[in-house]
C-alpha cells in the first residue's frame, strides 16, 4: 500500500472512532475550514512588514500560532 494511502486509513479510523462521519459533508467541512483559517489569520491581523517579521521569528509567537 502507498503512503497516501495508510495515512489516509488513519484518518477514517481517527474519525471513525469519534463518529464524525456524520459532519463530513460540503457545507460542514467548508465551514470548519474557514474557522480554522481565521483562527490562524487572527495572528496576523494588523501586523505590517517589520512586525510581522520579528512576529513569525519568535520563538513564543509562532508556537502559539503552529498550536492553533
């Protein structure tokens, strides 16, 4: 079996166990996808170009951003 595939049977089971299959359908999984980008993006928001940089080169800041 190829990688993609192994990991991909992982996936099923993990959700499997936790019965979420019934939330995988477009609109779900759409929505979830973009509230987990703008937790993401929430890092960002109002940073310009210098502090943006010294933001992502902290130790402290990109842990809480890689946690999200």
């Amino acid at each position: 079996m190829s990688e993609i595939h192994d990991l991909t049977q992982k996936i099923i089971e993990f959700r499997d166990r936790r019965d979420w299959k019934q939330f995988h359908n477009p609109k779900d999984c759409a929505i979830s996808l973009a509230l987990e980008a703008s937790e993401v993006l929430e890092h960002f928001q109002w940073k310009n170009g210098d502090e943006l940089q010294r933001y992502v080169e902290s130790d402290k800041s990109r842990k809480k951003a890689e946690h999200q």
